[in-house]
C-alpha cells in the first residue's frame, strides 16, 4: 500500500518536473526553430492538436499518479 502511494507521488513528481521541458519542446516544434534551413511555421488544425500536447502530458501524468495511489488505496482496504 505505501508503496504505490510513494510511487504515484513520484510519478507525478516526476511528471510535473518534465512538464516546462515538454512545454518548450513543443513550442520550439511549433514555430520549428530546428535551426537547419528556413524554418516553416506549422499552422491550422496541426498546430491545435500539437499545441495541447501539453495539456495531454499533464493529464497523463496526473492520471496515472492518481490511478497508481486509487491501487494502493484499494489494496488497504480503505477504498
């Protein structure tokens, strides 16, 4: 039980430290400063679905933190 309670919390530890990262990641993809050649902007619906990539990192890593403590919750007994 404690165990996938201090897991879920490193996940998400984890998680919520890479998110500035995948955040300027992301953002350098969407203006594509690669820095080979002349950079194209990625615009319209691609640029939508890239721009929450963020979004669904985070609600990721959140949702397996949460789904990591709910097993060790379970397997006490207290839910």
């Amino acid at each position: 039980m404690l165990g996938n309670l201090i897991g879920g919390f490193v996940v998400i530890l984890v998680g919520v430290t890479l998110a500035p990262t995948v955040g300027n990641e992301i953002r350098g993809a969407q203006g594509n400063s690669s820095g080979i050649g002349q950079g194209t902007n990625i615009t319209g619906a691609a640029n939508t679905i890239l721009g929450l990539s963020t979004l669904f990192y985070c609600l990721a890593v959140a949702g397996t933190g949460i789904g990591i403590a709910t097993i060790g919750l379970r397997n006490s007994g207290l839910m």
